[in-house]
C-alpha cells in the first residue's frame, strides 16, 4: 500500500503548480449481500403446443388420443406434450377434462413460453455512500490497517428491497443461454446481508496555485479509479474550511 500511495502521489504532482496539503487513508463500508433467485426460459411457442393449447382451450379434451386424431399426430408424442404442459402449469384437469390455467392463457396469447428454472445464488455487494450496486472486487483489497478510520462522512441508507434486488439482478442475469434460449429473472427468493467490507480510500487535498483553487481527489482501491461522488461530497463540507485553514497561516501567500 505504501508503494502505490507514492506512485499516487507522484501522478498528482506531475503538475508543477499544484500541492499537496494533507493526505489520509481511511476505509468505507461495502455491505455483502447472498441472494436466492429463480430464472425463468423464454422462448417462442411452437405450432404444435400451439394447436394443443387451441384445442384445450375451445373444445372437451378428455385423453390425449382425442388430440392425437384431431392433430394427426401420434398419441405418445401428444401424451407428452401434454403432461410436460401440467407440469410447467399450462393445463391441468377439471372433472377430467383438461383447462387451460391464468398462466396458459397468458402464454397462448402472447406465443412465449416460460420455462422456470432451478433456484440459483449470487453475490452482491452495495455501497451504502454511493446507494449503488459495485461489481466484484477486479483484485483482492488491500489489508486494513487499524489506524484507519471510518469514512467521515459514511452514511447508512435502507434502501434495499426485493424490488431493488430483482432489478439489479435483471441487469446483472438476464442474457442467453448456450441454447441461444432467453433466460430472465423472474423472482428473488431470499436476500440476506453478510460481511461489511472495508474498502481502503486514498484521500489528497489539493491546491492549484496557477488556479487558486482547492480540490479533493480520492482514489477508490475496490473501482480502482478516482471516485468523483466522494471528492464532490468532501469539496462541499470541507472546501471553504481549507481556504480560511491554509490563508491564516499564509501557506499559499505570494
């Protein structure tokens, strides 16, 4: 870590005119998060499953060889057809007569069957300061030190709920799978907050004489790339509170 903060702050200091006033490491809460999800497959109904759901739908279908001779096709087929259709909740048997479901309704009329899929985990991780989601750590953090301290400013929000879980997931999840068959988010099935992570930040203050200005920059070792939301958030606590700090004592003067 003391390798990379000079490497740090030798980049600052590229620029000639400007200096470093005070510099600081200290850490910010990142929330782990285990979630429980189920997937379901999309893809295109067919004609066949098409004409049965038809079928179901506008006459008494009884046993699968009625459908069989209806469709001219053989009656093991349709029999499967048939009990795969039960088993995804498509159909199922009133007064043995077999009735499409809300749900095979729904996917007559829109031609797309959704298939679910096995219950599946995932890891999260949320900055509560930034109220975002983070990708996973790129590398291994840096060890912490317990000189370091909370950042000043951390904030603890409660704003995760099943809905924001599912849309981070639907982000996250949603693609194509080897089949080439979509595959969605339909539900979040549990979530549930684990470790707290502390994320080493590196914080410099600033001053550009050529400009006559203050700033903040703050390196974010988890994103690895300078963090413009916290740099904005301790320039408006803090910058005014710099300039009358550094004038009194005339460390810019001339």
């Amino acid at each position: 870590m003391d390798n990379f903060t000079k490497r740090i702050r030798a980049s600052l200091l590229e620029n000639q005119a400007v200096q470093i006033k005070e510099s600081a490491i200290w850490y910010l809460p990142v929330e782990t998060f285990d979630v429980a999800f189920k997937r379901v497959k999309r893809s295109k109904m067919d004609i066949l499953m098409k004409m049965i759901l038809l079928a179901v739908e506008q006459t008494n279908i009884r046993r699968a060889a009625n459908l069989a001779e209806m469709l001219l096709v053989e009656e093991l087929f349709i029999a499967d057809l048939i009990e795969k259709m039960q088993r995804t909740g498509l159909i199922w048997l009133e007064k043995s007569i077999y009735k499409l479901t809300t749900k095979g309704h729904e996917q007559l009329k829109t031609g797309i069957i959704e298939e679910e899929m096995e219950e599946e985990w995932t890891e999260l991780f949320y900055s509560p300061g930034h109220d975002e989601f983070w990708p996973s750590m790129p590398v291994p953090l840096p060890g912490t030190d317990d000189k370091w301290t909370l950042y000043r400013y951390a904030e603890t929000q409660d704003l995760i709920n099943r809905d924001r879980i599912l849309q981070v997931l639907t982000e996250k999840e949603n693609g194509l799978d080897e089949d080439g068959f979509q595959t969605v988010v339909a539900d979040v099935n549990s979530f549930e907050q684990q470790t707290v992570e502390h994320v080493p930040c590196l914080e410099f203050q600033l001053y550009n004489k050529e400009q006559d200005i203050f700033y903040a920059r703050v390196w974010n070792t988890w994103l690895e790339r300078w963090d413009d939301m916290l740099e904005k958030q301790i320039e408006e606590q803090e910058r005014i509170e710099w300039r009358r700090k550094w004038t009194e004592v005339g460390e810019f003067s001339g």
